[in-house]
C-alpha cells in the first residue's frame, strides 16, 4: 500500500495508546498517592474504557487516517477534540460510581499531560520519520506515467512530503511537456524501470486509453513493480470522495456523506427532537402569544408566514415562519426575495429578523421531522429554479434535511442583495459552505454552529437583511 499507510496508522495508534495509560497513571498518582490508587481499583476500569473511547471516537473522526501536508493547527484541534471526550467519558464514570478521591485536580492533570505528550509524539514521529527517509531508509524510487495537472500535483505531494519515503525519479509522457524532467516516452518505460531501479510507478493519464493502461500495468506487473492509478475523472470529485469495495468492484463515491450513515442520522434526529422540545417549551410557548398581540396590535393580518419549500430528498413541505411582510393582497405571483431595507418589511418584522426570532416557529418543523436544526437553509420552490441556473449543483443540498441554521448563516450569508452580479457570487459562495457542510458533518459541528448562531443572536449581528 502506498506510503505504508496502514503501518504508519497502527504505529500512530498504539503510540498514542501507551502515552494515553501512562497520562493516565501520572494523573492518578498526582491526584492522589499510589497506595489509595491500588486501593480504589475500580479506576482502572476507568483507564480501560478510556482506552477503547479513544479508539473508537479516532476511528470514527478519521485521526490517524491524515496522510498528508496538513498545518499542525488542524491537528491540535483533533487532539483537543478526542481529549474532549476522554474528559467527558471521565466526568460520567466519576459521577455514577461516586468516586470522591479522582475528581477535578485527576481530570486536569489527565487533559494536559496528555494533549503535551500526543503533541509531542506528533512532532516526533514527524522528526524521526523524516530522518530516516534522509539517511535513506526504506526509500522507494518512483516514477509517474502521464503529464497535466494530477501528474504535477502528485509530484508536488511528493516533494512536499519527504517522510512518505519516495524519490521522484520523472515522468514518462509523449508529449514536450515537463522539462527536464520528462525521461522518455511510455514505450520506453521498461527500460527505465530497469536503469532507475523504479520500485513504484504512478499512472495519471489523462485520457482514456485503456490498451495503453494494460501494457503499462503487463510491464509493471513483469518487472515486479507495484503500481498505482489516479483517474483522470478525480476532477469531477471531493476532497471527500470515499473508495470502497461491493463485492469484487471496488467503487469511487465522489462526495462521502455522513449522513449516509444510519448510526449519525439517528444521533442527529435524537439531538433534534430533544433541543426542539425544549425551546417549544420553555420558549415558543412564551413567545408565540406574546408576538401574536404585537404584530395583531402593529399591521394586523396573521401571525405565522406559511411557504411551500423543498426539504430533504426534493420533498416539499410547509415552512412555519413568524410573519415579518405586510400581508400581500395583490396578484402578482413572481418570486420577489427579501432584499436589504425592502419596504415591505414591518417595523416589527426588521427586528424580528435581525435577531433571528422569525425563524424559531420552524422548530415546529424540526418535531414533524421536515427540518433539522442545522443544516442547509430550505429554499423557496422559485429560490431553487432561478439559482439553480447559476449554481448547477444546488440539488446536492437537498441529500439531508435543511436547518434553522447552517454553516454559510453563521458566516454571515443570508439573505439576498438587491445588486445581480453581488447576489450571483454571494450565492455561489453560499451554496459551497452548504456542501461543506454536508461532507464535513459531524454532531460537534452542530453544537458548534448552534453556540455561533446564540452568540450572533444575542449580539444582534446576525447580518440579516
């Protein structure tokens, strides 16, 4: 397998896993002597389960899967992250057996030492890789079939990454392209195999030439050199595609989703029903009558804005809003988005907008299953067919339910403007942080992005139109 990958994972994994136990230990002796530790015993069934919560929580974030040039800013939020859950996993074991002794002072020894040892062992297996790869350790020659833009961008990697332990040897192409780096032609590639000493070749054709494909791979295959492709159509993916195997077919999904999954969307419908009770409840309740005797007592008309919008899987629903227009007695039918300081918005509808509190009747939505509280905003039928045009992959929206909130809302993209060619690239970049969000989904995300949405509410800046 390329760069070693399963190798450099279990290396990483169990590396991390016996400075987990040996954190663990040292917070516990800080905590408390060693006597009452061995005495209390039931804490070690506590560094167990610990053990078994980083290695699921790692596997399901994909911690050990980077391969790759990625800033180390990154990778301190991952560790904060799975350090997170060791925390909360603690607190929950502390709290239902009544242990006492190992409380605060154990968990904030525990999180510290050991951010600073994975941080450290992140650096240093870093380090030393790259050392050994300098003093030639198990470095593999490796040549790439093909010339353009996936050839150079692999070279690229490659160069950027010396600790992958390859040597870029050049490119076979049949065409001008490439400098002094082209060696030759594909027809000549079994010679270079040989006068390289070429252990790997990379294919990255561009086109489709599936004879050329087979004699490369003949020849490859003859000479004991491990090949690998690069499709040419990874133009078309992700940086969130998934590889994966049916049967004997192994199958490339452009975009993976993980809301695919069965086990998340039940977390995320879980969340959804229990946060929407609660502001039903304890805050709908309240401000329903209230608003009511406000927008009755200021324009008159009904207090809910009632829309048809395309939810989930291109079904429509009716959306619940607060009413923030005055009712609309023409006959006049064209679609006509809110735009900043439209004449049509009440005096009590530009506030109700500004903090976001024409929104909450959708958690009504959210209970009947038609919305969730994050997500991808729902569009107006009219949105989606005049957008539709700009952006053609705005039905990629439509593959998990739509939000009260999202990720492109609290980044400051709601609303529309009233300038055609603003509103054109706002869109655009609107409609990239909703497949963002999608590919990236995670149930801290959510949390995340609902903490952003109360800060900017609370604020007031919400920037609404």
């Amino acid at each position: 397998m390329i760069v070693n990958k399963k190798s450099i994972y279990f290396a990483r994994l169990f590396s991390d896993l016996i400075l987990l136990n040996i954190a663990f230990v040292i917070a516990a002796v800080l905590a408390q002597s060693l006597d009452i530790l061995l005495d209390r015993n039931r804490m070690f069934v506590l560094q167990i389960g610990l053990n078994f919560v980083w290695y699921f929580f790692t596997s399901v974030t994909n911690f050990y899967e980077q391969i790759g040039s990625r800033l180390f800013a990154f990778h301190i939020i991952d560790i904060i992250k799975s350090i997170a859950v060791q925390i909360f996993t603690s607190i929950i074991f502390i709290f239902i057996v009544k242990e006492d002794l190992f409380t605060r002072n154990f968990i904030v020894y525990y999180s510290v030492i050991l951010f600073c040892f994975i941080s450290i062992r992140f650096f240093s297996f870093k380090l030393l890789l790259r050392k050994l790869r300098e003093k030639g350790f198990n470095i593999r020659n490796i040549l790439i079939v093909g010339s353009g833009e996936v050839a150079t961008n692999f070279k690229n990697l490659l160069n950027e990454n010396p600790d992958f332990g390859y040597r870029f040897s050049g490119f076979l192409n049949n065409g001008n392209t490439g400098g002094e780096e082209i060696l030759g032609s594909y027809d000549q590639l079994e010679d270079f195999i040989i006068s390289e000493k070429i252990n790997e070749v990379i294919i990255a054709l561009p086109e489709k030439d599936n004879v050329l494909l087979d004699n490369i791979i003949r020849i490859c295959n003859r000479n004991a050199v491990r090949t690998h492709i690069i499709p040419d159509y990874f133009r078309f993916i992700s940086n969130r595609f998934q590889v994966s195997m049916i049967g004997n077919f192994p199958v490339i999904t452009s975009r993976n989703e993980p809301l695919d999954e069965v086990q998340w969307r039940f977390i995320k419908r879980g969340f959804d029903i229990i946060f929407s009770l609660l502001i039903t409840i304890f805050l709908l309740s309240i401000l329903i009558p209230v608003i009511t005797i406000i927008v009755k007592l200021s324009s008159g008309g009904p207090i809910f804005f009632v829309q048809e919008r395309i939810g989930a899987r291109n079904k429509k629903f009716r959306c619940y809003k607060f009413r923030t227009l005055y009712e609309d007695k023409s006959t006049n039918t064209d679609f006509q988005p809110v735009t900043k300081n439209d004449p049509r918005v009440t005096s009590v509808g530009k506030l109700l907008r500004m903090s976001n509190i024409d929104e909450l009747p959708q958690f009504i939505n959210v209970l009947k299953g038609e919305m969730s509280v994050v997500g991808p905003r729902p569009h107006a039928i009219p949105y989606d067919d005049k957008y539709g045009k700009i952006v053609e992959e705005i039905k990629l929206r439509h593959n998990v339910k739509p939000g009260i909130t999202g990720w492109a809302q609290i980044h400051g993209l709601r609303g529309d403007l009233e300038d055609e060619e603003e509103n054109r690239r706002r869109t655009i970049k609107r409609i990239e942080y909703d497949l963002w969000y999608i590919e990236n989904w995670s149930f801290w995300l959510d949390i995340q992005i609902i903490f952003q949405t109360l800060w900017q509410m609370l604020k007031g800046k919400t920037k609404a139109v």
